[in-house]
C-alpha cells in the first residue's frame, strides 16, 4: 500500500475545521478499506498525537508490522508536535512501511508549522480542511455537497438553504443529503422552504438582507438570534458587507448586462434581488454604509472590545441609512 496503484500511501488533511477534517479523514479511511482485496482483513485504525505524544509512541506505531496487517495511523493535533515527535513523523512519512497508511492531521499553523511544507515534498496528498467563514463559501460548501450528491440545484435554493439552516457545516452537509433524500433530488427554494420552515436559527445572509431593505427591527431581531445561535461575528460582518457591496455594484452599473455584472462576481439569478433593493439607496447613504461596513470588519477582527455591540450598532446603521 507504500507503492503502486491504489488509494495514496500519505495524507495531509490541512486546515482548522473540526467538521472538515474528521470527513476528510473518514473519506481516506473508506477508500483504503474499500480497495483491500477480497478476503483481507480491514484495515485497522490507530489515532495518536497532540503535544504530548512522543518520538519514541510515534515510532512504535510506524514501523514495520511483523504480521504485516494493513494500517491506517492517524497523526491528531500535528501542528502541536514536539521537535522530536514531528522528525519522527516526516522520517515514516518518506519511507512508509508496506501496508500502511498515514493521515496527518494538521492546521496549518503552531509550532510544527514547518510539517506541512516537508510532508509536500514527501508527496503528501492533501486534503482542504479550513474553517470556512466568509457567506460566499458557505454557498459554495452547499453547492459542492450537492454536486457530491449527483444533484444540479440552482443558487437560489443553496442560498435559501444557508438561510434557513444557519452556517454550521455539519447540520448544513445532513440537511443537504436530507433534502436529496426527501425530494429525490428535486431540490429547488420551494422544497427548500417546504421542509425548513421551522428553523428558528437565522443566518448572517437573513441579518443583511433585513438591513439593506430598511428592516431594522426585523434585521436586529435576525442578529440577535444568530449570535444566539454560534453563528460567528466575522461571518454576520462579511455578510453585511457582501449586500452593500453588491448593491453599490448594481446600483452604479445601471443598463450593465447580468453577464458583465456576472464576470464582476454577481451572478444573474443575484441581480434581480440586488437590483430591487437599489431602490432603497442613493449614492450618498451607500457612501456612508461602505463606511459603516469597513469599520465594522476591522472591529470584528479585534479592534472592538465588544464585537456583538459593534455588529449590532452597523446594523441599525445601515438599516436607518436603507430607511432615509
């Protein structure tokens, strides 16, 4: 399993998303188990790392096996290695024992930062596992998990999706394979809405959305219950940000056809909805919100001391400007 054909004998499963690592993980585990041959016992899974764990436990569990039985050891918390642990680990990483895989978990940073580059050299395939927190790549994970699904759904519904369910990837990757099932693969806003309509969570997409139509109650009510419900403060920011952004690019690009407007990053099913809030705005008041939306990303990202205050009062900002 060193060499050859087959599932790839290293892994690096890189970045700090609980949810995403442990799926990638899993994913490697299935396929090496799924291409042992007939009559093979299954691959046996070990998992050990973190700060405290030494070079010597580290060697023990990548040597040679002398019955030779397929492993899959699994290198937990590699961004916290000690010296001596992380030489242990890139020494089996370029000289794999037959029959035994390697998973290295690791974020991307921390004191073994040097890991990640050194197991690239050694041929790592690499797995995507960063936190994703920006309202665009939340979209983009929904479409994805469909695509991964066989199933074509249209952005609308994948932003209806978002919307209802909130921005955790575990509930929103169930939720997906949830509607597929129920709806055998007719997903599209309606069925979306049909059986999410009791969801009480409310994403940063709803909070903005509220906001740039001059709801004020109603988007201040859709913040408080998203920050209730864990949805990060640099998510709910960046959400506000994307809608006044996007109206400040439809609303100064009168006439532009939605392809043009599409190469800009807004895509035509997006400018109908951005063009009808357009008329909430002039240029001044989206002036003053681009203002009010640049502060509050660097407020966000450690520059007020209370970020829930700051989100709230950007809010009502920009949905009083919405209102003039």
């Amino acid at each position: 399993m060193a060499s050859g054909a087959g599932p790839s004998a290293l892994h690096l499963v890189l970045g700090d998303d609980e949810f995403l690592t442990e799926r990638a993980t899993s994913r490697v585990v299935a396929e090496v188990r799924a291409s042992a041959p007939a009559g093979e016992e299954p691959a046996v899974v070990s998992r050990l790392g973190g700060p405290e764990v030494t070079a010597s436990q580290l060697f023990e569990l990548l040597s040679p096996s002398l019955f030779g039985e397929a492993r899959i050891v699994v290198v937990t918390g590699a961004a916290e290695l000690g010296k001596d642990a992380q030489a242990a680990v890139l020494d089996a990483a370029r000289d794999l024992p037959e029959e035994t895989v390697l998973v290295v978990q690791h974020t991307g940073g921390g004191r073994a930062k040097a890991l990640v580059p050194d197991l690239r050299k050694a041929g790592a395939q690499e797995h995507p596992a960063a936190r994703i927190t920006r309202h665009t790549e939340v979209v983009g994970f929904v479409r994805g998990e469909f695509r991964g699904l066989d199933v074509r759904v249209a952005p609308e519904a994948c932003e209806a999706l978002v919307e209802a369910v909130g921005t955790d990837l575990r509930q929103l990757a169930s939720a997906c394979g949830q509607l597929v099932a129920d709806t055998g693969g007719k997903v599209d806003v309606e069925a979306v809405r049909r059986y999410h309509s009791g969801v009480v969570g409310m994403s940063g997409f709803t909070v903005a959305e509220r906001a740039v139509t001059g709801d004020v109650a109603g988007a201040i009510e859709a913040l408080e219950w998203a920050m209730h419900t864990g949805v990060p403060h640099v998510v709910l920011a960046d959400a506000l940000a994307d809608a006044v952004n996007s109206i400040v690019l439809v609303g100064t690009q009168r006439g532009v056809a939605p392809a043009e407007l599409a190469r800009q990053g807004l895509p035509p099913w997006k400018v109908k909805k951005v063009s009808a809030q357009t008329r909430y705005w002039s240029i001044d008041t989206l002036g003053r919100a681009l203002q009010v939306v640049a502060r509050l990303n660097g407020e966000v990202k450690g520059q007020a001391e209370d970020t829930s205050y700051a989100l709230a009062r950007a809010v009502q900002e920009v949905g009083a400007l919405a209102a003039v």
